[in-house]
C-alpha cells in the first residue's frame, strides 16, 4: 500500500484563501441585505456566484501552486493549466451572464469584487512584516 503525502501548503497561504472566504462571505450577506429590500434580489444573487467563481479561482490557484511545487511540472505545463482554469471561469460566467440576463451580468461583479478582497486580503501578511521591521 502507497500512502500519498498532502503537499505542503504555507500556512499564510491557508490564511489568506480562509480569510478572503470569510470576507466574501460577510459581502455575501451584506449584497443580499441592502439588494433583496431594494427589489435587486437576483443581481445579489448573480453577485454572489460570481464572489462564489473567485472563491473557486483561489482554491484551484493554491492547489495548482502546491502540485507545480511537488511534482516540478514544465513551464509550459503550468501555463496550460493556468489558462484552462481561467477559461473555465470565464465561460462559466459568461453563461450566467448570457441565460439569465440582464441580472446575470452581477456575476462579473462578484467576481471583480472578490478579486479586490483576495488582494487585499493577501496584503494583510506583507503589512505586518513590514510593521515589524
């Protein structure tokens, strides 16, 4: 029997995908408590798909990072398996948009939203390194 190690993931890197989740979460709730009351019901939804589609990005980044890191992939390789991610993203949020329009453009939306909280988010760990210098 071959037992299979879990590839090494920093634990900042853990905590900033967690903590992008969290406050995409928290944007998620608060999208639904100011858009349901205002009859914007379906773009908060589509929104939080889109927040739901970053979310996804991340988790496959992390993963895909850790994989090139144990196996050692070629570039080339890489490069691919970043562009097929992306590409399934955009065409899963193309259809959202392009069926359920117009609400469906909400998703582009949460998707750039979220990307805003995941940079932020990422920044947390820098600022307090250099805080302590």
């Amino acid at each position: 029997m071959v037992v299979m190690e879990t590839p090494y993931t920093p634990p900042v890197t853990r905590a900033t995908v967690r903590r992008s989740a969290v406050i995409a979460a928290v944007v998620a709730v608060i999208a639904f408590a100011v858009c349901i009351p205002m009859g914007y019901g379906l773009y908060a939804l589509f929104g939080v798909v889109g927040l739901a589609l970053g979310l996804l990005n991340s988790f496959m980044v992390m993963r895909a990072v850790v994989n090139f890191a144990a196996t050692k992939p070629s570039r080339g390789r890489f490069t691919g398996s970043v562009l097929g991610r992306l590409a399934v993203i955009t065409v899963l949020a193309f259809a959202v948009a392009l069926l359920f329009r117009p609400q469906g453009v909400a998703v582009f939306a949460g998707i750039a939203i979220y990307q805003f909280v995941a940079v932020m988010s990422s920044m947390v760990p820098l600022i307090k390194e250099i805080k302590k210098r």
